[in-house]
C-alpha cells in the first residue's frame, strides 16, 4: 500500500514538473518573439526617418540648389518631425553640392547609414 502511494505521488510529481516545464518553455517562447517584434518595428521605424530625411534633403537640393547643412535645417525649413529623445539625425557634408550621407542612430541602441 505505501509503495502503491508512492508511486502515485512519483507521478503526480513527475506530470507537474512536465506542466511547469511545458509552462516555462512557452513563455521564453512568447518573451523571445515579443522581442523580435519590437526589434523589427524599430528597425522600420529607423527606415521610414531615414527614408523622410532623405526625401527632404533631395527636396532641398531641388528647390535651393544646394543640400542642406544640418538635420536641424531640414526640421525648420522642411518639416522633418521625429522624437529626439529616441533618435540622433545627424548629416555628413562635405560640400553643399555633394549629397551628405544622412545617419539616424537609435539612443542606446544601433544606427541606419544612407
């Protein structure tokens, strides 16, 4: 009788930890694709501020003749808006006749070159 008691403790305990294992398995699953997600959505978001730059700078080019000197030129005269407590836009002339390459790096994070 206690062997028999036993036993059936051994395999109660057994399916438990199995149930927690299975538990602890999808949630590191779920966290990992969380993460993934947020990446990605960052990493489209970077794109698009990248992209807008870009656009306004060839605008620039366009309209005045000569590429702007600085991000700071393109939010006053263009209408570039992005949050500045999570992205650094900073561009890198050499001449005013010459397109700049344009970084968007993230705070605390990577960057994006164009």
């Amino acid at each position: 009788m206690k062997n028999s008691r036993l036993r059936e403790r051994t395999r109660q305990f057994r399916g438990a930890l199995l149930t927690a294992l299975v538990f602890l398995v999808m949630v590191i699953a779920l966290v990992s694709a969380l993460t993934q997600v947020d990446q990605q959505s960052e990493q489209e978001q970077v794109k698009i501020l990248t992209d807008a730059v870009f656009r306004a700078t060839l605008t620039c080019y366009a309209i005045e003749g000569r590429y702007p000197p600085s991000a700071e030129y393109l939010k006053t005269h263009y209408g570039i808006v992005y949050n500045e407590d999570q992205y650094i836009v900073t561009l890198d002339s050499f001449a005013s006749n010459v397109l700049p390459t344009i970084y968007v790096l993230v705070r605390g994070g990577g960057f994006y070159a164009y």
